[in-house]
C-alpha cells in the first residue's frame, strides 16, 4: 500500500511539475513576443494607401475624429494648414470603424489633407482609443504621448502645447 501512496504522490508532483514548466513556458513566449512587437518599427497604412511609420524625427499629431462630430469637422481646416505648412507631421484616426471605401468617402467629402488611418489598424496605434471627441494626441520624435488634448483644438492652441511639450524635454 505504501508503495501505491508513494506512487500516485510522485505522479502528481511530475503532474503539477509539468503545469508549472507549461506555465513559464508560456510566461516567457509571452514576453518574448512583446518584446520582438517593441522592437519593430511601428507602421499603419492611411486609407490614401500609403505606410505611416511612427519612426521619425518630427512630432507627430494624432487627432481622432468622427463625421457626426461636429468639433471634429471644424477642426480639419487648421488640422490640414498644419499639415501643408509641414510643421508637424498629422494623422487624421477615424473614431468609427469604416471600411476602407466609407472612410474614403468621408476623406473625400470633408476635405482632408492629411493621412488617415485605416479603421481597422486601430490595434497598430500606440495610442489608445479615445473616450472623448474629438482628442488629439501629441507624439514626440522618441514615439512616446507627450501631450493629450481633447476637445476642440486651433492651429495656434496645437503649437502651443508641441512647443511647452518640446521644452519640457530639454
């Protein structure tokens, strides 16, 4: 008898071994897997087909938007004046999940410059999804959120927060 307690105790040992083993295992896949998406270069494609790496030397302004947001649409015009002037580099983020056509659509319809993001890159961004519209998120050359502004925003209220985010810095 002793030796069938004996037994089964050493089989549940090699048991709970082997849930152990898979667990890290599966601990160090994970992290090993996190650590190769950090190391590569970030890159979402606009719906004008074109790549947007978030590798640059320039600050990057995210601004999410929706058509029915009415904030948003007044924010093109001075979001599209920074983007011709090339001060900053924009990307324009549909809050709605569209298809690449409907979001074509309404790039087309308002009158947008700058590069907008596919809708179903959303998991590419580093940025979260807003709760608030419209919200503007100001990337540094370095690829971290310097500054989140929400509501609506002006050429010269954007600047401002991207020169107090530069000096903060130095």
């Amino acid at each position: 008898m002793k030796i069938v307690a004996d037994y089964k105790r050493i089989k549940q040992q090699r048991g709970s071994f082997r849930v152990v083993l898979m667990l890290l295992a599966g601990i160090v896949a994970l992290a090993g897997g996190i650590a190769f998406r950090a190391m590569q270069p970030l890159t979402v494609h606009t719906v004008q087909g074109q790549p947007f790496s978030w590798q640059s030397e320039q600050w990057t302004v995210v601004n999410f938007f929706a058509e029915w947001c009415l904030p948003c649409l007044r924010e093109i015009p001075e979001l599209n004046q920074v983007y011709n002037e090339q001060q900053f580099r924009v990307l324009g983020v549909s809050f709605d999940e569209l298809d690449d056509e409907a979001l074509s659509a309404v790039v087309t319809r308002q009158n947008i410059r700058f590069p907008v993001v596919v809708s179903n890159a959303m998991t590419d961004l580093p940025v979260s999804m807003p709760i608030v519209l419209p919200t503007t998120y100001i990337i540094s050359p370095e690829g971290e959120v310097a500054v989140t502004l929400r509501g609506e925003i002006t050429q010269e209220k954007l600047i401002s927060a991207i020169q107090q985010a530069q000096s903060e810095l130095l």
